[in-house]
C-alpha cells in the first residue's frame, strides 16, 4: 500500500516529474502524457459509476483499479527488466474479453453504426471510450520510442471494447441506441 504524508512536494515546479524509478522527464514527455491520459480514462469511469447499475458499477470499479495498475505499469520503464514491477498481465484483457462476451451474448447484432448517446450511462461510457482509443494511441506513441509491456495497449484496446459493448447494453435496459444514418441531413 502506499502512504502519501505531503501531497505538494514543490519537486516538479520547473516542468519535469520522477517516474517510479527515480528518473526524472519533462512533464510532457511521451510516457507522462500516456499515464496522464490513462488517468483522465480513470476519471471519466468514476464519473460512469455515479449514474450505472450496482453490478456495473462493480465492474467499473474493477477496471478502475487495473487503469492504477496500469498507470504503475508505465511510470516505470521497462529497460531493467530484473527489477519487479506492477505491470498489466494477459488476465486482465482475458477478464474484459470474457466480459466482452458475457455481455454481447444479449445484445442484438449491429446493423448501423451507433451515434454516442442513449441514456446518462451510455453517454458517459462513449466519453470514457474516447479517452480509452486517445489513451492507447500515447501508448502507441510511447511504444514507438520506448519499451512498454504489450499487455497495455492490449487491454486499453479492450476497454474501448468493453465501454462500447457496455454502452450498448445499458442503452438496451434503460433507453435507446440512436443509429447513424447516413447522409440524413444532405
């Protein structure tokens, strides 16, 4: 567990931050934006828990916890590789992909591209699964430079998965999806 005494530490005062091994980077390198952006995923997904189902809500609660794990996995790079580091493992995409699954199963097959909308819920799971393809298009980035555990960008491209599957289902329980149509208002 970790305990924080001082939340202000004035070290990052001139534009650079330490990463989880003691490096220090400008605050807008590649590998900070990437866990920044994860962050403001995380963020979002709380939003989505204030106004989702108690068993989705659950879930989300989960996913929120492996966007920590994931956030740890990238603010320590992955050069030495005997040190031992959180990182995101195969199970936790196999988890989303399993719910992935679980939750098509009662979905009716796509006939249309959907329009982001529908009820509170799916509204904010389309928000949350904008932030998901911008958080894994940095890790993309990032892993154009640097070494990143490849389960990462495996599970943020999951997660947009999931929140749009989720956003379907949500729809179908408590409004509607609107469907693109295209040319409408040629």
């Amino acid at each position: 567990m970790v305990t924080l005494n001082k939340i202000y530490t004035k070290t990052g005062d001139k534009g650079d931050t330490a990463l989880g091994d003691g490096s220090r980077v400008s605050k807008d390198s590649e590998r900070v934006i990437a866990y920044g952006n994860v962050d403001e995923l995380n963020a979002s997904i709380g939003i989505v828990k204030n106004y989702a189902s108690l068993e989705m809500s659950g879930i989300l609660a989960k996913i929120q916890n492996d966007l920590f794990d994931l956030g740890a996995d990238l603010c320590v790079p992955d050069e030495n590789e005997s040190q031992k580091k959180l990182r995101i493992s195969n199970n936790q995409v196999k988890k989303l992909e399993s719910n992935i699954d679980a939750m098509n199963k009662t979905l009716q097959p796509l006939k249309s591209f959907i329009l982001p909308g529908g009820s509170k819920t799916a509204s904010f799971m389309h928000l949350s699964r904008t932030i998901c393809r911008r958080a894994e298009r940095s890790l993309v980035s990032l892993n154009r430079k640097e070494k990143i555990n490849q389960n990462a960008l495996k599970y943020l491209n999951r997660l947009s998965d999931w929140l749009f599957v989720a956003s379907r289902l949500d729809n179908q329980e408590n409004s509607s999806e609107i469907l693109w149509e295209p040319g409408e208002n040629l």
